[in-house]
C-alpha cells in the first residue's frame, strides 16, 4: 500500500513537472487517474509541485522503519538459502 502511494506521489508530480515539456503525454495520463481526483480535467491546470506538497512526508517517517524492513529481508534471504530455495520462492509464513 505504501508502495503504491509512493509511486502514485512521484507519477503526479513528475507529471506536472514535465508537463511543459510533453503536454500530450502528459495530459493523457493525467486523465486516466488524476483529473477526477485532484479536480483539474487537465495536468495543465493543476498547480505547479511545491515543497509543501513532500515536507508531510518527512514528519511522518520514522528512521527504524527502513532497518526493519532490511532487517527481515535479510532473514528471509538467509532462510531460503537454508533451505537452497530459489530467491523467486513465494514466502508464506514470516
């Protein structure tokens, strides 16, 4: 989910930062998520990125959470060559 949200983040301003520059593409892509969303039916529309828009998301992070998740890569990465699995082995319990 977070993922998903981070990559829905940078399209939508990457969109609008390139959107000078690549108006159609852009606009066509703009519309097939952003327009009904951020309420502009065109990237050109839509305002400019700013600072503001990314400074939430430096408040809400917490430096351990990307230790944690190294940290049980790690181990599953160890488990499965344990066990000589291959690395694209579904995981099922963790």
């Amino acid at each position: 989910g977070s993922a998903l949200a981070s990559l829905r983040l940078a399209l939508n301003a990457v969109l609008r930062l390139f959107a000078p520059f690549l108006p159609y593409v852009c606009d066509e892509v703009w519309s097939w998520h952003f327009a009904e969303k951020s309420g502009s039916r065109s990237v050109h529309l839509a305002p400019y990125p700013s600072k503001s828009e990314f400074e939430a998301l430096k408040k809400s992070q917490d430096p351990s959470c990307f230790e944690l998740a190294a940290a049980c890569r790690r181990k599953v990465n160890q488990r499965k060559t344990e066990e000589q699995k291959s690395v694209a082995c579904e995981v099922e319990f963790l």
